[in-house]
C-alpha cells in the first residue's frame, strides 16, 4: 500500500495548491478484486438490477472506467460531456469534488491561469429572431387583440361608447384569426381560452352600454353555453340586468335565480347582490309580498342600508303598520362601519402626530365615510317622513315614535332634524301656530338646531307679513350661529322689507362670505343693488348667479331687466331669447321681447312674439290692443275684429272695445253689420255721445227713417253735456268767491254760508247723475253733427308706442320675490 503514496518534493512546500493530486488508494480499480468489502457490495445490489434489454445499451457495464491514472483514452457520454478524469488538450481534467477546476500542476505547466474562461473570447451572438415564423405571427397577435381590449375599456371609461364599440369588435375579428392560426401550428388544447372569454366578455359589456341589447344578450349566451369557460354562470346575472332595462321582468327574475343556483354560497357578498336585483324587480312588478322577503332575508344575513330602506317602501306599499316599524328599526340597526369622529382630534401636542391626523382628517377614507353618513342620514329621515303619518293616527304621534327610535340609536342627532321636518310638515298643512310652537321647542337647545329653528320661525313670520317678530328671530338665529348664511339672509329680507337696502346688501354680504355658493343671498343682492340704482353691481350679481343656476328663468329675466334699465336693448333681447328656451311659454317674456323689437321698429318680430304671447295668454289687454292696432295699421281691419271682441269679452263696461268693432265693421264695408252693432251699443251706453253721432251718420247714409230719432237724443245729450260744463263753471267761481271772501272778512254772514252749501250739495248731485267727463269718444267742442265724420279709430285707441311702454318691475313678468331661506327637509 505504501507504494501509492507520494511524498512532496521539498521545492513544493511553498505551493499552496499542492496536493490536489494526490491519489485515494481507495478509488484504485486494479485492486477492486481483492477489495472484499467492494466485491460483497456489488454481491449484495447488483445481483437485484433488472436485466439489460436489447433497446436500451448500458454504457455502464461495456465501457472501460478510466481515471487520470488509468487508461489515457476515455468515451464521451451520450450528452457529449467529457467523463470525469479524462485528459482533453493535455490537462488532466480534475475529478469531481476531488481537485478544483484550473489549479492543477499541470494546467499551469500547459496553459495560463483562467478560472473564468476569458482566453476563450467573447460569446457568439444570439441567433436572430425569426419573424416569419408561425410562433411569432401568433405572438404579435395575441399582443395585438390584448391592445385592442384594453382600448376599448380605457375608451368606455372615458365616455367614448361608439369608439369603445368599435375597438371591441375589432379585437373579436383579430382574435378569431388567432385561433384559426393556432389551431393550425399547435392542438386545440393550446388555445388561450383566457383571451377568447375577455374579447368576448368585453363585447357583450360594450354592447349593453351602447344599449344593444339583442347583440350583448346573443354575445353573453355564447360564453354561457361554452362549458370550457370556468364560472360563466355568473354572467346570468348581467343578462337580468339587461332585461330589466328592457323591462322584461319575468325573465330578468329567472336569469337572476338561474345566477343564484350557480353561484356557491362561499360567494356571500355576490349572492346578497343578487338577491337585492331579485327584490327590486318584485317591486317593480308590484309583487311586494316577495321583495319583503327578498328584503328580510337579506337583512337577516347582511344588513345594509339599500336592503332596509327598500324593505321599508315595500312594507309601506302593502300599508302593513307592523312591519313598517320592525323594517324601520332594523334600519337604525345597520351598522355604518366608520370611525368615530374623535379619531380625527389631536390627543397632544406632538407635531409628528399633529401631522399625520391633518393628513388623514379629508382623505380619501374620510370622504368615503362621510357620504357612508350622510346617505344613512338620507335614508333615515325619508323613511321616517314617510312612514311617520301613516304608522299611527295622526303624523304627529307617528313622528314621535320615530323620534323616540332614533334618540336611542346611533343617530341620536337626527331627532332634531326630525322634529324641524315635523314643523315643516304642519306647515304643508296650513296649520302655522303647530309650527310655530314646534319650532319655538328648540329655543332652549344646542346653538345649531336653535339657529335652524329660529331661521324657519323668521320665514314664516316674513311670509305672514310680521316684519318685526321675523327680525326677532333672525337675529336670535344669527346670535345663535353667527356663520349661518340662511339666517343672515332671513335678516338681511327684513331689513329689505323696512327699505334700509344699504343694510341689507350689508347682511347678504356677510352670508356670501360664510357661504359663497348660497344662492338666495347672491339673487337678494342683486335686487338690492337694482333698488339703488346700481345697475353694474346688479348685472355683476346676477351674472355670478348665472353661472352657478344656467337655467334659471328668474335669474335670465333679471339680466335682460337689468341691460334694458341699462338701455341696452340688443344684449336685453339675447337674454329675453335665452330665457324662452327655458320657458318657451312664458307669455309675458314673449311680449316683452315684442315691445323691444316695436321700439327697435322691427315690426314683424314685434307681431311674431306679441302673437305667440297671445295664443299662451289671450287675456292679456296690451297684448290685445297692440295686435288689433296692427291689423288696422295694415289694412286688414276683418282680422282686428276678433281681437277687440275678445277685449270687450274681458272688459264688459268699457264701450271703446266695442266702439272699434264696430268700427272695423265698418272699414271693411259691412255697414248693416256696423249699424247692428251701434245700435247694441247704445242699447248698453245710451248716454254715449260717440257711438250717437256714428248711429247718425251711419242712418243718414243708408236712408233710414230712425236717424231723425237719434239726431234728437245727440242734441240733448250735448245740451246737457254743456249746462253740466256751465254749472261745473259756476260752482268752481262761486267756491273760488266764497274762498276770497273767507279770506277777506272773518265775519261773514252764517246764512249765506249755508245757502252756499246747499247749493254746492244739489249740484254735486247733478254731477253724479251726468256722465263723467273722462267718458271714452266723447267732444265736448262740437255741438253739431260734423258732416265731414272724422273716424275715431285713429285719435281715440292707443296706438303701439315706438318707444318701450312698460318697464319689467315687480308686477310684470319679473318675479322679484326676495329669496326666503327654509331648511332643506
């Protein structure tokens, strides 16, 4: 044994990679033979090998074992690796685990040191991609229909829906190409079924949005019906929803059970889901017994506040008291799951915390909690106002009860919120003093609910004309919360009221300034600047509060007002338009931009809108007037006639409506028809001396034996006419004599004095019995008949002005009611 030991040559002590080639005597092969302890292991598991086969050579066992101190020539292996041990290039490679790679004697006598095969130079480069080849086609195209639905989905988002379409249909051509090309290179069992359900899925909800519903139901059932889609069945559940859209509601409920089969009852928040479309669709077709069981079961299982308050108009709709009140205490029993709002107020002084606590106090989370709140809130108060008046007697005990509920729930603040909506209640009832003594309740609480309270008693003592107890509690509720805009508004309406305006433009201010956006404030002002006469600070108001109410009918009217006190016709006119296509039949604001366009002289667009404002509103006397006025200006005298009839129709006792009948009648050459109707007018006025003079000449003309008769009551109804102008004369000089000489002597005679007013009495009595002197069509210088009959269509009707005639003020169409503030219910 001791002959295959080798002993180091001394000019190898300083080598620190000696030795790695010493020799194991153990791993010797030409000594196995007499090794009995290798001879009976390979008795003991060699014999249980199984045979060598034919087709499958053993290298093993027919090729020799060389080392590096064996035989010099070695086989490769059947992967081309050299065996272990082997001499390539003249370096004996090192064995496995026995002497490291690159450190052998040899390899340093044959070659230079190189651990990392540097010497071998730079690595060859990559193989080019081939394009062309099927694989690659088929890679760029399904990137390519991936592109397509994500396109579509980002377009969708955007609001896109006919680009959205399109790219989804486009993503549905390409992907059928791919499959076609995959199964031509690989097995069907290689297609992308992912990639087929998403194009597929995608054009269904593309459909639906663009309200193609027949396409999108067709799309879905191809996924539906294709077994190799992993839950499909959930897509039911959009099927329903498209047929509630086309309001087929037997089928929407049976997809939305056909998805509920389908769905395993691990998928809890899916399964509530559903359940709820299945409630909503009972109400929508009136079967309320099984939404209440929809409702209350899932209230049972998951209580949410859409659930219960559903359950609530369910049970309302069956008028079943009891279950109005469970359903709405388990309304109140919802848990809202947000945090309290003590989490958001710093316990120190420590800025790092101070920090963090304003950077999370109006969050994302803190917005989401808050709607959470305020849509409980929501649901709540409509609940309970409106079950309150049906679930007892009378509303008001109704309301107590849900006032008592909700104290002693986690809403406790809505109870006063409650009992404001139940003095709002009494006052759609028209029981005021219930009001009035339900709001004075809160005079005595918190500052918010007293202000709130205090701005609606000031309202309703505005709106009662009690300026001064309205003052009263607009100042209690300003007190009371200083930064209440409802409250300054209310106040600054009674200062309005009393005629102080700088005062009152004092007060809308301050609420503008606590509340930018409170309109009633911004609209108050903008009137009390119109009363000043501060027309630019006017327009500014209003044009501000335009921005915020586009289409308010009030607002436009006070722009165009505001540019015609300006004289600014034009921009008055653009607005007038604007405001009719709010209100397209607001007979007044037709007939104002008709009385700009006569002033302008646009006669046409003047008729135009004076005629639609006539066929809204055909009571309207000026409107009346200036029509007929027209037609005569334009010698179409038949179609005035219909107008001054519907005047007379409207004013009875004023005889110049059917004066101008009847003189129409006799322009357009229908004399009888004249005469007729002079006649009935003096049957009406028998003391009219115009419509006499017209009977006169009309007989006269025609040869009628009664003109002599109507000749003689002319003559006597100017004889009196002129001994009542006589005495008028008289007793104006006798009281004008009688002045002077009270003026003249102190001490004169008492007889006289009550001659003198008895005298005066007697004659006021003949005054009273004579017609007045304002009678319409009457002269009082002619006292013939005047032969050459002087129409009176021309000087007696008040023909359209050029000018404007009526200014917009508070009793035209202009409403300008000062904006009352009453808390939102």
């Amino acid at each position: 044994m001791m002959e295959n030991v080798h002993l180091a040559p001394e000019t190898d002590e300083d080598d620190l990679y000696s030795g790695f080639n010493d020799y194991n005597p153990a791993y010797d092969t030409e000594e196995l033979e007499n090794d009995t302890g290798f001879q009976q292991a390979v008795r003991t598991s060699h014999g249980r090998r199984p045979p060598v086969t034919a087709k499958i050579p053993s290298t093993a066992v027919s090729r020799p074992i060389a080392t590096g101190y064996g035989s010099k020539t070695s086989l490769a292996s059947s992967m081309g690796r050299p065996m272990t041990g082997t001499i390539q290039d003249g370096v004996a490679r090192p064995m496995t685990a026995v002497r490291a790679a690159g450190f052998s004697k040899a390899a340093l006598r044959g070659s230079a040191f190189d651990p990392l095969g540097q010497s071998r130079g730079p690595a060859p480069p990559l193989e080019a991609k081939n394009e062309d080849s099927p694989e690659e086609k088929i890679r760029q195209l399904e990137k390519k229909v991936n592109e397509l639905v994500e396109e579509s989905c980002i377009a969708n988002s955007c609001g896109d829906l006919k680009l959205a379409l399109e790219k989804a249909k486009d993503a549905g051509r390409k992907e059928r190409v791919l499959v076609r090309q995959r199964e031509q290179v690989t097995t069907p069992e290689n297609i992308n079924l992912d990639l087929t359900y998403s194009v597929l899925f995608n054009l269904a909800s593309q459909y639906s949005a663009n309200e193609m519903y027949a396409e999108a139901l067709n799309t879905y059932q191809v996924i539906v019906k294709n077994k190799m889609f992993s839950n499909a069945g959930r897509l039911k559940v959009n099927m329903g929803n498209i047929y509630l859209k086309q309001r087929n509601y037997s089928k929407a409920i049976k997809f939305y059970r056909m998805a509920l089969d389908q769905i395993p009852s691990v998928h809890k928040e899916m399964r509530i889901k559903i359940m709820q479309n299945i409630g909503i669709t009972f109400i929508k077709t009136g079967q309320y017994s099984d939404a209440i069981n929809s409702f209350e079961h899932i209230m049972s299982m998951a209580p949410n506040l859409k659930a219960g308050f559903n359950l609530i108009l369910s049970c309302f709709a069956i008028g079943d008291r009891e279950k109005m009140k469970k359903a709405f205490q388990k309304l109140i029993a919802v848990p809202l799951e947000i945090d309290e709002d003590d989490k958001y107020i710093s316990p120190s002084d420590d800025p790092h915390t101070n920090l963090l606590i304003e950077a999370i106090k109006n969050d994302h989370l803190r917005q989401m909690e808050r709607e959470r709140k305020a849509m409980a809130e929501k649901y709540i108060m409509t609940a309970a106002k409106l079950i309150a008046p049906v679930i007892e007697a009378s509303f008001a005990v109704g309301y107590n009860w849900c006032v008592e509920v909700v104290k002693a729930s986690q809403y406790v603040e809505l109870a006063n919120d409650l009992e404001i909506n139940k003095a709002i209640t009494y006052l759609r009832q028209k029981d005021f003093n219930q009001a009035v003594d339900t709001l004075k309740m809160f005079e005595k609480k918190d500052s918010r609910v007293k202000s709130a309270a205090a701005t609606n008693l000031s309202f309703l003592y505005y709106l009662e004309n009690e300026f001064a107890q309205a003052s009263s509690y607009a100042d209690l509720a300003v007190n009371s919360d200083r930064y209440n805009p409802s409250a300054l508004t209310n106040k600054g309406n009674t200062v309005f009221a009393n005629g102080d305006y700088e005062k009152a433009a004092e007060f809308y201010k301050e609420a503008l300034r606590n509340d930018s956006s409170c309109t009633e404030a911004l609209y108050n002002i903008g009137l009390t600047y119109k009363k000043l006469n501060r027309l630019d600070e006017a327009l500014d108001s209003f044009l501000k509060l335009h921005a915020i109410l586009r289409n308010s009918a009030q607002v436009l009217c006070q722009i165009a007002n505001v540019y015609e006190l300006m004289e600014d016709p034009n921009q008055a006119i653009e607005w007038l338009m604007q405001l009719i296509s709010v209100v397209p039949t607001d007979s007044q604001a037709l007939s104002k931009l008709g009385e700009l366009y006569d002033s302008e002289g646009d006669k046409s667009q003047a008729f135009q809108y004076y005629y639609e404002s006539y066929r809204y509103f055909p009571s309207n006397i000026e409107v009346i007037e200036w029509l007929g006025a027209y037609y005569i200006d334009t010698q179409f005298c038949e179609k005035a006639i219909q107008y001054f009839e519907r005047a007379s129709l409207i004013q009875p006792t004023q005889v110049k409506w059917q004066l101008m009948v009847a003189s129409c009648f006799r322009r357009s050459g229908n004399y009888q028809k004249a005469l007729d109707t002079y006649k009935e007018i003096h049957r009406k006025f028998p003391e009219n001396v115009e419509c006499l003079r017209f009977l006169v000449r009309l007989c006269t003309d025609i040869g009628l034996k009664e003109v002599q008769e109507y000749a003689t009551k002319l003559k006597r109804l100017e004889k009196m006419k002129e001994m009542r102008e006589q005495r008028i004369k008289s007793g104006r000089d006798s009281s004008g004599g009688s002045r002077s000489k009270r003026e003249g002597s102190a001490g004169s005679d008492s007889g006289q004095n009550n001659s003198a007013s008895s005298k005066g009495e007697r004659l006021s009595a003949k005054l009273r019995a004579l017609p007045g002197t304002d009678e319409p069509y009457e002269s009082s210088s002619n006292k013939e008949i005047d032969a050459s009959y002087v129409d009176p269509l021309g000087p007696q009707i008040e023909r359209p002005k050029t000018a404007a005639k009526k200014r917009i003020d508070e009793d035209d169409f202009a409403d300008e009611e000062l904006g009352d503030d009453l808390l939102p219910e």
